[in-house]
C-alpha cells in the first residue's frame, strides 16, 4: 500500500481545502473502514478539522454493525478490510436499501476491484495513494449529493431543471411529461451527471421501489426518456457494453 499524501508542497497544513461551508446546520457524520491505521489517523485527523463527525472501524464486520445500526452521511471504505471484505460490506449495505453514498479506496493496479465496486453500488472511488485535496473535493461532492435539500432541492443539467422534492421535471420552465418510472431514473442520472451508470446499477436502484424489472425494460424507458429530453439539449448516450451515461449537448 502506498504512503498517503497528506499535504502537496506548499499546500498549507491547516487543510484548508478540506473545509466545508457552514450555516447548514447539523454536523456530517463520515464512517471510515479502514485497517491500515495510519492511513485512518490522517483520514480522521483531516475531516474532523474540516467540521465532519467521524466514526472510525478497522474490520469489514466492524463496518457492517456500525452501518447496521448507525446513520451516515458517507462511508469511506478501503476494499482490502479484514474479516470481512470492502465490497461485500458495500453489497449489504445495498441489499438492506441504503442510499449512503460510498467513497471506495482501493490499490492502485486493481482496476477489476473498482469496477466492481461501482457496479455495486458505490459512487466514487480513490486509488492509493491519494492527496488529500483530491479527497476533500470527493467528499464535498458526496456529501452534497447525500443531502440534496442542502444544496437545494433543485438538481439541474443544462435546460433542464428537476424538482426532488415535488418530483417534477421542466425544460427551460416546461413541465415533462414524465411517468414515475422515467422520473426515478432521471433522478439516478441528474445525481451522477457526466458519469456512466451500469444498467445492473439502473435495475438495482430502480428495484428499490418494488417490483422486478429486466435490462431490456430499462432500454425501453431509457428510449423514451432520451426523446423526452431530446428537446432540453440533454443527451442520454449509451456506452456500449457498459451502460448509459447523461451529457449536455454542446451548443452548436
Ligand atoms: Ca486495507
């Protein structure tokens, strides 16, 4: 495993980049799972100055009883844990229905691991070692996606605009006409915007409002929704063999 990079050359110690805006109110608790200690210190160190509250466990059983029982606003989970394996601390916690966004850290050459963590459900991944910087911007990200009504309710991409609250979605003003299914897996992109989404992982989260659904049933309401945005200069582009992911248009 290769030394984390606290600090790059010149970056001041006092982890400023770490620091969070204030004023929303209520502290964010971070889990961290990881084992090598050192690395965890750091970790702790640097998000409790940034404001975050942190829980810190070492084995993948230990992180499967404190997520059991406790709420988080994210996890930090290093795939390489004791006892108990990273991913399959990741697929319990989908299996039980959490929506906690996860943070992976995985080694550097083992890009199968991120893969698959991803596809199971996790939403961002570093590889060792990291700067912390880079750290921070995820986390921020993160934590802001896993409290949306703080970053405001609204979640836009290009002229498209999406309520998450009343569950409503417009195009420059224009409510779309959209069934609950189209709108749940708008919602699955409008939070990952720019990104690839697997169509297990569209499935998976889609089947966390009941009933069974097939890939081929994905491709038909991700069809349709892709003529619905057409208009909002919203591209649905298809990642052959991998899965679907959502772009602005660029203007012309
Ligand atoms: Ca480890």
């Amino acid at each position: 495993m290769g030394p984390l990079l606290l600090n790059s050359p010149g970056e001041s110690p006092g982890v400023g980049a770490l620091r969070r805006g204030t004023g929303r109110g209520g502290t964010l608790r971070i889990l961290i799972a990881e084992d090598d200690a050192t690395l965890a210190d750091g970790l702790a160190y640097s998000l409790r100055d940034a404001g975050y509250s942190v829980d810190r466990v070492t084995t993948g059983i230990e992180a499967d009883a404190a997520l059991s029982t406790g709420e988080f606003d994210l996890l930090i989970l290093d795939l390489g844990l004791p006892k108990m394996g990273g991913l399959e601390v990741l697929k319990r916690l989908r299996l039980r229905g959490s929506a906690t966004p996860v943070l992976i850290l995985t080694a550097a050459d083992s890009v199968s691991d991120r893969v698959r963590g991803l596809d199971m459900g996790a939403d961002d991944y570093l590889a060792k070692p990291f700067a912390l910087a880079e750290l921070a911007a995820r986390v921020r990200a993160l934590t802001r996606r896993g409290h949306p009504a703080a970053a405001g309710a609204t979640l836009r991409h290009g002229d498209l605009s999406y309520d998450q609250v009343g569950k409503v979605a417009a195009i420059k003003g224009e409510t779309l006409e959209l069934s609950a299914r189209e709108l749940a897996l708008l919602e699955i992109f409008l939070q990952r915007p720019g990104r690839m989404v697997s169509k297990e992982r569209i499935v998976d989260l889609l089947c966390q409002w009941g009933d069974e659904l097939s890939t081929n049933a994905v491709e038909v309401y991700i069809h349709r929704l892709r003529r619905k945005l057409e208009a909002g200069g919203v591209k649905i582009t298809t990642v052959r063999g991998l899965g679907y992911c959502m772009e602005k248009v660029r203007a012309a």
